[in-house]
C-alpha cells in the first residue's frame, strides 16, 4: 500500500500539495526561533529603559542648576512614590549668605581655632580685660575745723562785753548752734547751752540775729546744709598798771 499513488481530489485546489520535505521543517524552526529571539530583545530593551527612566529623578534646587540624584545603595530602604519637583518663584529672593562667625572674648563662636579678635591669629591667653575704673572720691559730710574757726571769729569780733556784766565780774561760755546754707547764708540759729548770766546770753543772742551770711560750704560737700556749733566765751582779763 505504501507504493500505491493516492488520488487528490478537492474543488478547492484541483492539484495537490508538495509533499513536505526534512529541511522544511528545520527551515521553519530556524525561522521561529529568529522571531522570537527579535521579540525578546525588543521587549527587554524598552523594559530596562522603563527602568532607568523611574529610577532617575531630578531635583531643581532653589537658585541652583539641576543635578541627578544617584540611586540609593541597596540596603537604604526607599518610598515608591515618585519624587516632587520644587520650583522657584520668579520674584523669589537669593539665597542668603552664610553666617559669619563672630569673635567673643578671645573666641570664635561656631568651634574652630580661638582667637583674640585682633585678626592676627595670635595663639595663647587672651588679653586681659582693662582694671575697673576707680570709685568716684568719698564727698565730706562734715566741714573742716578751719571752717568752724573762721565762723567763730566772725560772731566772736562783734560781741561786746556788757558793761552790767564787767561790773559784776560776770564771766561765762555759751554755745550756738547755726544752721548754713550751701551759700554760706545763715537760715537759723539757737543757743543751745547758756552762760550762766542773762546780761552775757542776750549779747550773744543780738550778735546771732545781726550775722546773716558765713563763708559758704565746699563745693563737694555732700549735702546743702549743715550745723556748726560756735562757742562763745566772756572773760575778764586783769592787767597790773604797774
């Protein structure tokens, strides 16, 4: 049966196919194997520039140029959205400077090598600070004995001895008390301790009321007033004629 011819018959195709050959077949899986290799390198090529392009990402720094950012290392883990792009407003200001550091007494703040401010760059100690200016002179409280002197001998030339009192041989020392102004005006006055006699204690007294103004008081007297104790004393002086 395997001599015998077959008989083709068909409306389709009056003559009958070639019968298929053994290089038919290899020349048809060469061909599918070609195809699908083409196909595969195709589909690889744009799946890893896909890849690339989600990996890359660019970032517009405010008053910068663009720069890529690499890719993190493999053990930083990573968020899988996709990064914002910042953008910088036209009307945006510059970017400002970096703070100076500033030198503060023999140092600069910020870390860094210490400085004494001269700008030499000298090592060592810093300067020592300026002494402490000195405190302003003590002001006097109280006049000096000059002083006291001085008022005394104005009250004591313009007493006179009571002739009742040179009769009786009346002698005694009274005190006053006056108060001065910074003008040296006299503003009051008191006897404070009595001679003993009324004849002595009312000269005294008419002496106090004629004195109005005394030398003033210092100029760096610490106050505007002050009270001045003036003795006066009456005594007899005899004297031998002979």
């Amino acid at each position: 049966m395997s001599g015998a011819a077959i008989a083709w018959s068909s409306a389709i195709a009056p003559e009958a196919p070639p019968i298929p050959r053994q290089w038919h077949w290899l020349a048809g899986v060469a061909l599918g194997a070609l195809a699908l290799t083409l196909v595969s390198l195709r589909y690889a090529d744009a799946g890893e520039a896909l890849m690339i392009a989600e990996e890359e990402a660019v970032v517009i720094s405010l008053g910068g140029q663009a720069r890529r950012l690499d890719p993190p290392p493999p053990e930083v883990e990573t968020s899988e959205e996709a990064p914002q792009v910042a953008e910088r407003a036209d009307d945006a200001p510059p970017p400002a400077a970096p703070v100076e550091p500033r030198v503060v007494a023999g140092s600069v703040e910020g870390g860094g090598r210490a400085s004494s401010g001269t700008g030499a760059g000298a090592s060592g100690p810093p300067a020592p600070l300026p002494p402490p200016p000195p405190p302003p002179p003590l002001r006097p409280t109280a006049v000096s004995q000059r002083f006291v002197e001085i008022s005394i001998r104005e009250y004591s030339r313009q007493i006179i001895y009571p002739k009742m009192a040179l009769d009786r041989e009346q002698e005694g020392q009274g005190v006053l008390r006056v108060q001065i102004a910074r003008d040296g005006s006299v503003l009051d006055w008191k006897l404070i301790r009595s001679t003993g006699h009324a004849q002595l204690d009312r000269e005294i007294q008419r002496v106090a009321r004629r004195v109005r103004r005394l030398d003033p008081l210092p100029a760096n007297f610490a106050y505007d007033t002050t009270k001045v104790e003036i003795p006066i004393t009456f005594t007899i002086e005899y004297f031998d004629p002979q």
